[in-house]
C-alpha cells in the first residue's frame, strides 16, 4: 500500500508545503471518538493526539482533525501515540451546526468523493430531511447519490411512487434503490465504488447503511439489531470511522442524526434549490428576498405554478435558517476574538508588572 491507495492525490500533494516538518509523515485520520484519533498510512494504523501546539492554536472546532483528514504526524517509536501536528486544507467536507444551542461547526467527514444519503424507503423516508442532507453534501462539493434501502417492505408501485415523489421535488440526482435483505440493488452498489475513492453513507439511525457495510466487508465486523415490529431499524453506529474495502475503496460511515442544522451552507442551499436560483436571476432587484418584493421571478414561478408550495417553503425556511446560524457564530466569533486579546493585554500588563 502506498498513500495513493488511500486517496492522497496530486492536490494535496500541492498543498502540503511547509506542513509537513523534519521527522513528520502524512497520515489519514481513520476514526474520532471523543477526541481520541486514529490515524493510517502506508504501513500501519495507530493512536494519535494532538500535540500542545496545535491545540492550543485552534480557534475553532472546525480546525479540529475528523475521519478523512490528511495530517501531518509525529509517529512514536516508543509505542505510545502518535502525535497530530496540523491539518492539510480539505478538498470536500460534512458538517453541520453543532447540535444543541452553541453555535459552531460540528465536521462529519472530508476529503469524500460521493457521498450516498440512504433513507428507508417507507418509515424514513422524508422529502424535507432529504433537502437537508443534500445541501449538507452540496455545501461541501461532494457528489450526492440516494439510496432507497430496504425496498423489501414495500411494493414496486409503491416504491416507484416515491421515486416520483423526489422528482416532484425538484431532486434531480441519481437514485439507486436496494435491499440488504434480498440483495436487490447490491450489485450495483459494489460498481459505483472505485478503488482508491472514498465514498460516505449519510443517513438518520437505522436505515440499514451498518447492515450494508458487513454485507459488503463479507462478515459481521459491526454490531447490528433487530429491526422493530414496524420494519424500523435500531441505531447502532456510535462514531465516524473509515473503513478500507477488499476492492480498494474506502467507506466512511457515520452515526445516524437527529439533528441536521445548518450554518454557512448559503452555497449549498443554492446548489440544493438551484431551479430556484435560476428563476431569480429574472428578480427585478438583485437582493431580493423572494418574499414580497415586486417584480419577483421565484413568487411569479409559484403563482403559475411552475414551482411548487412546498418546495418554496422549504427554501425559504432552510435560507433563513442557515443566514441567522451564520449571524449568530459572526457574533460568537467576534466576542471569542476580542476575549483573546483582552487575555493577552492582561497577560501582558502582569508580565509588565
């Protein structure tokens, strides 16, 4: 194995620089559990923390190492962990709002060439969650596919009235429908994973995306549970972590979300909703808000009903959600600086003193 089995490519080649120091290698962050790393390279997979420096030089959870990294390490002779020195800038990238009421970033993954957003075709199955995730892919530059999982509990007509239902609402990327009960459709997921290409499943809990990695892995490596009498699966993944295939692919898998909030991701809502950003490059002033100005192309789009209620809405809705997240962490972020500095003009005094 050479690092290029393990995605490092040309364009972090050009991006390493002056990152990588004297007795430093380059490594993929594997898994993040709680703080606690694991790294791998060309020859092994160890333990890893960050060094004091770098530590303390961050400002911001998003600078933190996640599963899919590239970093620069220290690797210990001694046996003990090996030691995170920086971080190479991110090709693609997952993230969300942190859960909760702080206001900050919470990184899934990076460096992810396609990402696969499964969702049970009939007690999971959500338009408005959908559009979620696929903004949380657009946002980072990765290429969305959706898989319709376990296609076994419910009927072809049924299932192919989904399938209308998501190109009713203006989803227009690529579908593969599968069933880790009967097989259908796992062939032709095992096609689409390319050797040295990392692909991630994306999804709420027990939608079946830990079945499918022991189905594809040929064992049971991860802990699954029996799905409810309802056909609804059972929650199981507990961190991010990559996994290399015998085929030479690499899958990223991830604990199921409940929460899907958005902050910064104004590119990927346009991307998401871009029919929408078509029809108000025709708006009469360049900052409309779509809402009640004169002259606008998106409202005329829903008055014909070229554009639907509920697609507007839902635009509208995750627009404003992620302006006011991206206000709020604007205003933590300055409130952090200026307590930084205020720590140093005392530090400062009391050196002077």
């Amino acid at each position: 194995m050479n690092l290029s089995n393990l995605g490092f490519d040309q364009w972090f080649e050009e991006r390493v620089g002056d990152l990588l120091q004297a007795g430093q290698r380059m490594a993929r962050v594997t898994a993040v559990d709680r703080g606690a790393f694991l790294v791998r390279n060309e020859t092994a997979e160890t333990h890893a923390e960050l060094s004091g420096k770098f530590r303390f030089t961050i400002e911001s959870a998003i600078e933190l190492p996640c599963v899919g990294d590239w970093v620069c390490v220290q690797w210990e002779s001694s046996g003990g962990p090996a030691i995170i020195h920086a971080v190479l800038p991110r090709k693609t990238y997952l993230r969300r709002k942190s859960p909760g009421v702080n206001v900050d970033f919470q990184m899934i993954a990076s460096n992810i060439d396609l990402v696969f957003i499964v969702q049970s075709c009939q007690y999971d199955f959500n338009i408005h969650r959908l559009n979620r995730y696929l903004v949380m892919a657009n946002d980072g530059h990765i290429e969305p596919w959706i898989i319709l999982s376990k296609t076994d509990l419910m009927p072809q007509l049924e299932l192919e009235r989904v399938i209308e239902e998501i190109r009713h609402a203006g989803i227009s990327c690529r579908i593969l429908t599968l069933s880790n009960t009967t097989g259908d459709g796992l062939n032709e997921f095992l096609e689409l994973l390319v050797p040295d290409k990392t692909y991630c499943l994306l999804g709420s809990s027990g939608v079946g995306k830990t079945t499918l990695i022991n189905k594809l892995l040929g064992r049971e490596a991860f802990d699954t549970k029996e799905v409810s009498d309802t056909g609804e699966g059972v929650h199981t993944t507990s961190r991010r972590h990559l996994l290399l295939l015998d085929g030479g692919a690499m899958l990223i898998d991830t604990p199921g979300m409940r929460e899907l909030g958005l902050l910064g991701a104004s590119d990927g809502i346009g991307a998401t909703f871009k029919d929408i950003d078509d029809y108000a490059t025709e708006c009469r002033f360049p900052d409309c808000t779509h809402v009640q100005e004169p002259g606008c192309a998106v409202l005329k789009a829903v008055e014909n009903g070229d554009l639907g209620d509920d697609r507007y809405e839902n635009y509208l809705k995750l627009k404003k959600e992620t302006e006011y997240h991206s206000l709020s962490y604007v205003e933590k972020r300055k409130k952090d600086r200026d307590f930084g500095r205020y720590i140093k003009s005392v530090k400062k005094k009391l050196k002077d003193y």
